[in-house]
C-alpha cells in the first residue's frame, strides 16, 4: 500500500482511545508510553473478549461432553483457526499454541534437537534476543552439536555475505529474528531462508517483534518454523504460537507429558495424540487465546499495513529530533527498521535516564534488552529504547525530547 495514503487515512486519536491505560496518568503526568516492543497495551476489543469469555464461557476444554465444555473448546478450538487464518497456514494442525516466543524455541530445541549430534551446527545471528541463544547453546551442550554465530556490522545490520559463507551442509538448522527488538533492524529473511534451503537446512524464525508490524504470511515465507508472543501482538501474556510445517511436526517427539498430548496410557506403552495436541500437554491457556484472537481481528479491522506505516512516520521524525540532541548516539542505524530506537546519552548511565525519563511520564526501556551479545558489541552496557505502536502518537516523541532535555539539565 502507497504509504502517503495509508498515512493519510490513520486516525491515531481514535485508535488510542480504544487502550483505556493510555488516558491514565504517571505522577501525574501524561502516560507516554514508549516500550511496546517489551509488551504492548490492549485494546478494550482484547479485554473484554477475555472478560466475556471468564464470565460466559469457561470450563475445561476437549474433554466435556456437556455444553459449556464444548462452548469452550469451541471458543479455543475457534481461535487456533483465527491464528491459521492470520498467518495464511495450510491447517490449524501446524499451530502450536505456547507461553510465548521463548516457549515456541525451547519446544523446538528440545523436541526437534533431539537428533543432532556432533558435527551438525545451528547458525544463529549476532542480533538475536537470548530466547533465540540461550535454548540453542543448551541444546549444542546436550548433543555436542556446535552453535555458529553470524556477524553483525556498526549499522546493526546482518553481514549477508558472512552469514551465506557460514551455512553448510553441516547446518542443520538456521535460527533468526526478522526484527532485532533491540535494534530495530529488519533483517532480510528470504535472502536468509533461502541460503538454508539451499543446504537443506530447516529455517525458524522468531517473529516476537515482527507479526504485528507487518504481514506474515508463512507459506510465502516458505520457512518451517514461526514463533511469536501474543503479548507484543495487543494480546494478552502467557500465550504465544508456534507454527512449523506439518512433515517437520509428525516427525518430532513429543516435548512434555501429560493430560491432552496422549490418546491412551497403559504402563505397557502410552500412545499419542494427533497434531497440534501432541505438543500440548496439560490444560491450556484457554481465556489467553480468546484473547489473543481478539487481538488479531484488533489489528487486521485497524489495518497492520497502516499501523505500519504510520509508525514508520514516528520512527523518522523521532529518530531526526533524538539525533538533533547533543551528546545523543542512536545505536543501530540499520536501512530498514522497524519502530525500535535505542539510544545513549552521553555522561547518563541508561537506567538514571530512564529514571528521569519516568519522572515525566516517559516509559522507555533501559537495559540490555536481553540482548547482551548486541551490547558487547556496541561496547556499551545498555542502551534506552523507545519503540512504537498503533497508538503511538507525536506527542508521545514531542514528550521523550522534552524529558531528554530535561535529562540534559540535570546531568549538565
Ligand atoms: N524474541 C524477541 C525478538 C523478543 O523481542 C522477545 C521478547 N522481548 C522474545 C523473543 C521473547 O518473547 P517472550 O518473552 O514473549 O517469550
């Protein structure tokens, strides 16, 4: 969609007043509220979806034969469709519903790593959040496989050409963010995922800071993994997805035990069930995927391409008014990025800048993002991070540069 129109056409004052925590205050100022990409707000849709479902809905799902049992089995059964309908997937079988992102890995590494050994390698990026690190180099230290790490240069961007030289026939699986949440670089994952194709490596992406900021559409991507939160998505937490491609699924062991994931259980063997359940052990987040559902229509009525390019509008005038800034680095200037700015000022330690930032109702991230390796290389201990969504607005950024001065007047 042409930009300028969509733009054009996005009413930011109404979709703000659709998240009633934005109209509170902090301290009594006016909620800026700038750390989406940590978790975003919800919109009353979300909420009282959560809300009718606990009141109307409720009991446990796939075993009652009585009405309101199969209403909620209706209701969670209802919102893995919504999930498939929403990332264009072949069938609601290959939707894995998770805690989250983190979750969605650690599935991955310990069901489908299972089979690795010494000398297979798992390519990762530089950029990549710890969930997409640490599960990895626990896998590599059960199985003796060894974890590759792709370089990264001053822009934050991926060295294409490095990561390209370290897929092999060795690589048996490429593991990556499409959006670096600490960042904000957009990586460039068809280039990515057809470099592991081309060895025959499996491909999961981890799309935390991505499937709310731009279309996802899996079977274009072509990729056999797609992990996500519904958290940073307007949903609510403790629910996330995992979709992978089924021949990759009905070959993994199941990952936990216990009720749901079986079809029988004897102490002479234990059978069990047909996908999705088979990664689903024990009573599942029912109201979080009503919620989450709910989410999505959210965002697909409200239009993700124009949520996208009216964030794209922020993060330009943002990014040129925190660079007017004397003493202001912003860390990570990649060519494409989403709306993530991560920043430092020089002779503030990040965490007594997010404080004063709080004083005047600016909520940013400080920190290490859970990207500690990004850090390391940045050679700073952490950065301040304001991100952006739907709602975001130019007040919200006007509020941030007059704080940042603010911040400039104290510390002198
Ligand atoms: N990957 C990325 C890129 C993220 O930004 C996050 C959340 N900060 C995660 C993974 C982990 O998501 P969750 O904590 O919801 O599992």
């Amino acid at each position: 969609m042409n930009a300028r129109i969509a733009e054009a056409a996005y009413d930011v004052a109404r979709v703000r007043a659709d998240f009633p925590i934005l109209s509170t205050t902090v301290r009594g100022k006016r909620l800026a509220f700038l750390d989406t990409a940590a978790s975003a707000q919800r919109p009353l849709a979300v909420i009282e979806a959560v809300a009718r479902y606990e009141r109307t809905l409720h009991a446990n799902v796939h075993r009652g034969v009585y009405e309101l049992s199969q209403k909620a089995t209706d209701a969670f059964e209802g919102a893995r469709e919504r999930v498939r309908r929403f990332l264009n997937a072949a069938s609601p079988k290959r939707v894995i519903f998770t805690r989250g992102t983190a979750e969605s890995i650690n599935l991955v590494a310990q069901s489908w790593g299972q089979r690795l050994g010494p000398g297979d390698e798992i390519l990762i990026t530089w950029m990549e959040h710890h969930a997409n690190i640490v599960p990895w180099q626990m896998l590599c230290e059960r199985t003796g496989a060894t974890l590759k790490v792709a370089p990264i240069d001053r822009r934050g961007e991926l060295d294409l050409n490095a990561f390209r030289s370290l897929v092999s026939p060795r690589t048996r699986l490429v593991a990556f963010t499409q959006v670096s949440n600490a960042l904000g670089t957009v990586l460039p994952i068809h280039e990515m995922i057809a470099a592991a194709r081309a060895v025959g490596a499996l491909t999961l992406i981890d799309g935390a800071q991505a499937v709310e900021h731009q279309r996802v559409e899996v079977r274009q991507l072509d990729c056999d993994f797609y992990a996500f939160s519904s958290h940073k998505l307007y949903g609510p937490t403790g629910i996330g997805v995992l979709y992978a491609r089924e021949a990759v699924l009905r070959d993994m062991p199941p990952w936990q035990g216990g009720g749901d994931m079986i079809l029988t259980v004897s102490f002479s063997g234990t059978t069990y069930n047909d996908l999705p359940y088979r990664f689903e052990a024990g009573t599942p987040n029912i109201s979080g995927a009503v919620g989450l559902a709910a989410a999505i229509d959210y965002l697909e009525a409200l239009g993700i391409e124009r949520a996208h390019a009216h964030e794209q509008r922020l993060l330009g005038r943002a990014t040129s008014a925190l660079k007017a800034i004397d003493g202001l680095a912003v860390i990570g200037e990649a060519q494409h990025k989403s709306g993530v700015i991560s920043f430092t000022l020089e002779g503030v330690h990040p965490h007594d800048l997010g404080t004063i930032l709080d004083d005047e109702g600016v909520a940013v991230r400080t920190g290490h993002h859970c990207a500690m390796p990004v850090m390391e290389f940045f050679d700073v201990p952490a950065t301040a991070r304001a991100s952006f969504g739907c709602y975001s607005d130019d007040e919200d950024v006007d509020q941030l540069v007059r704080a940042l001065g603010r911040a400039r007047e104290v510390f002198g």
